[in-house]
C-alpha cells in the first residue's frame, strides 16, 4: 500500500475520531439543551397554571363568597373563623403547595410592594428576583437563568403578574397596602420558578443515546465506505501501475530491439557494451567482438527484392543464435546487413571455433522459395586483454579492420587482430 494511501486513510481515521469527540460533546449539549427548553416549557406551564387558578379564584370563589357575611377574605386567615385566603395569598400558598425543595423545584412570588404583614417573605429575596424586577415588562414576560442549587444546575424563571380589575381596589384600599395607586395593568410582582435541570431523564437520555447511536453508525458506514473507496482505488491504481510498467517494459524493449530480426539493435548493443565494460573495470575477465556482414547482399535485394532480403536476414540471424553458447552471449544487428556478438569468458581457441562455425553455419542456409541464393559472411574479431583499459571503442576499431581485411581478402571468411596491435 502506498504512503500516500496511508496517510489518506490514517487522516480519515483521526477525522472520523475527532469528529466522534465532538459529537459527543455537541450531543451532550444537546441534551442539556433539550433538559433546558424542556425545564423552560414546564415553569410555563406552572406560571400560566398558577396565574389562571389565582384569576379564576378571584373572578369566581372571591367574588362570590365576598357578599356572604360570615365568611371573610384576608391574608391572615389561617386563625379566623370563616376566613378565607385572598387571591394572593391563595397563589403564594399554591406555589408553596407544588414546591419541592429537596429536589429543587421552588415556586415563589414576590413583588416590590409586599404588604406589610408578608415584607420579610414577599419581597425580593436575591439577585435574580431583583433583576428579574427589574427586567420584567409588559414587552418582556420572561427571564431565566441558570444557576447552581447547592450541586444542582437549575433554571430560574420569572414571569410578571399584572394587577388585574378584581385587584385594583383591594390593594389601594387594603390598610397593609404599601401602594394605593395601583391600576389595571400595572406589574405588581411576579412569580419566580425554580426547575432542576436533570439530564438524567429516561426518556430523554435514550432519545440522546438513539441519536448518537445514529449518527456513529452512519459515520462508522461513512468510513468503510471511504475505505472501499480507497481500496478500490489503491487496487486500480495498482492495476494501472503494473499496466504502465508493464507497457513502459514492452516500449522499452521495442526500442532497444531490432523490428526485423527480433534481436538487439544498436542503441541496445551499445548500452550493453558500456554496462559491460564499466563491470569489466572491477572483474577482468576476457571479452570478445565479432563484427560479421553478409557477402554480397546488395546483389540480395537488387535481384530478388527486400522482401526476399528481409528473409534472408532473419535466416541468418536465426542460425548465429543457434550457435550461441549461452544468454551471456550478446547479438545484435548494428547496420543494414552489419551485425555484432559480444562473447563473454572465451580464450582464443574457443573464439576461433566460433567464427569457423558462424561461418560454415550461414555458407550452408538453404531459403526454400529460391534455392539459388547462396549466402555468406565476413567475420571480423578481437579479444579483450586483462587489464582495465579495454574500451568498447578500440575494440569496435579492431574488430572493424578485421571485418575490412576479411572484406578485402576475398569474403566469406574471419579475420583475427589482437586487441594490442590496433
């Protein structure tokens, strides 16, 4: 696998991880979110629940029992016979009713104008209540807060109370009033709701749960789906890889092969040559070159036609090879009709036995269609001394005016010049 597949698929597991921190951060505020909006529909509910009890208590049981002459209306009631509690008193008494401190569930009313009989209790008991007071407007009926109830987070809220028409006049004309001016639509205090914030909720912790769980699955689906992807990928760029080295391969060797005979042509042979003598600089060990054309083969193609040339080309190269000794052995057509061996590891009693039978082996081709053809070769040849200063050059010289000399002594034949006398 690549590195760069590895760094792709190593980022995308550290992404999807970071992403899996923060998503449980996000959804634990979430859910503290949700603990939040669900306390603040539940102290509104209590605030509407409370302020329509106190209205429907004083609209329908106040009024009414008001005509009665034995029966009384008043804040202290408690040690009156027949005396029943004010609409005020009747909701400071319901909130009590529905607290629950030790869970931290308070539901208080306070106003700056308690009577006088409730001022320790009836006023602003801290910095929330004043603020809420100061706050609160007939254009803004709601401000909350958290804050910590002992260890417990909890949401305050507050709601103003207008002073209703069945109001009005009992509260100027009370003798604890401290106010006597009161009118219909004024705030005379507000109702104060103290709600834990619990995240510990069933319902709504498994709703969390589901949720995270979701959104894990998905991203967990997310990164098998990246990582077929990368696979996939990584498998066709492999494909391709191998495909183009492949290709690059056959490319390369068309280039160093000779598209007729299917042996090396010349740019291969001289590459050959400068590996083989810059190995030759570490490891002396005696090499030889024969440089062999084919007699007369003008005469080839004048008469008979390239097609017939070509042919002939091929049968002589093929039968060369069948005297090679072994892949060592390098052959490759550097000319028209010109051709070099490069013989490794070879005395000269063996190079001599090569270039008799090169050229007993190509005098005795038969081409089949026209069996007229006689073909021959001159050979020219020299051997490698051992020392470090051969050079594929001056061997190419010898060999050369070798190939001349057999030229010029009549053809089909091998000529041999030391290496040292060139």
């Amino acid at each position: 696998m690549k590195s760069s597949h590895i760094k792709a698929i190593t980022t995308f597991t550290l992404l999807f991880m970071l992403m899996a921190v923060i998503s449980l951060f996000a959804i634990k505020k979430l859910q503290y979110s949700a603990s939040t909006a669900l306390a603040t529909r539940t102290a509104t509910v209590l605030a509407s629940t409370i302020t329509q009890a106190r209205v429907s208590y004083s609209k329908n049981a106040v009024a009414a029992l008001r005509a009665h002459p034995d029966i009384s209306v008043q804040s202290q009631y408690h040690d009156t016979p027949y005396a029943i509690p004010n609409p005020a008193t009747f909701a400071i008494e319901l909130g009590e009713a529905i607290s629950a401190p030790e869970k931290g569930l308070i539901l208080h009313t306070f106003s700056n104008y308690p009577f006088k009989s409730r001022q320790s209790s009836g006023g602003p008991k801290d910095s929330f209540q004043k603020t809420a007071l100061q706050k609160l407007s007939k254009n803004n009926h709601v401000f909350e807060r958290v804050e910590m109830f002992g260890e417990t987070n909890v949401l305050r809220h507050a709601e103003p109370i207008f002073m209703e028409q069945s109001c009005v006049d009992c509260h100027n004309k009370h003798p604890e009033s401290p106010k006597k001016d009161w009118q219909v639509g004024d705030m005379r205090g507000a109702i104060d709701i103290t709600i834990p914030l619990s995240t510990d909720d069933e319902e709504l912790t498994k709703t969390v749960q589901y949720a995270y769980v979701i959104f894990i699955a998905f991203s967990v689906i997310g990164l098998l789906c990246m990582f077929v992807t990368l696979k996939r990928t990584l498998n066709l760029s492999s494909e391709l890889e191998r495909k183009v080295k492949k290709r690059t391969a056959v490319l390369s060797q068309l280039a160093r092969t000779d598209s007729l005979t299917s042996i090396a042509n010349r740019r291969h042979f001289e590459e050959f040559a400068q590996a083989l003598f810059n190995s030759q600089s570490q490891v002396n060990r005696p090499v030889a070159l024969l440089i062999y054309d084919l007699d007369y083969f003008k005469n080839v193609n004048d008469t008979y036609g390239h097609d017939m040339g070509d042919e002939c080309l091929k049968a002589v190269v093929n039968t060369v090879n069948l005297a090679l000794r072994s892949n060592q052995d390098f052959h490759a057509r550097i000319g028209g009709e010109e051709f070099a061996i490069i013989l490794q590891d070879i005395s000269n009693e063996e190079l001599q036995k090569f270039t008799e039978q090169i050229l007993t082996d190509v005098s005795n081709i038969k081409i089949s269609e026209n069996a007229d053809i006689k073909l021959t070769c001159s050979i020219g040849s020299t051997l490698t001394p051992y020392d470090n200063d051969t050079t594929m050059k001056k061997m190419m010289s010898a060999a050369d005016q070798a190939l001349y000399q057999a030229k010029s002594n009549g053809r089909n034949q091998a000529v041999h010049l030391n290496y040292e006398d060139v």
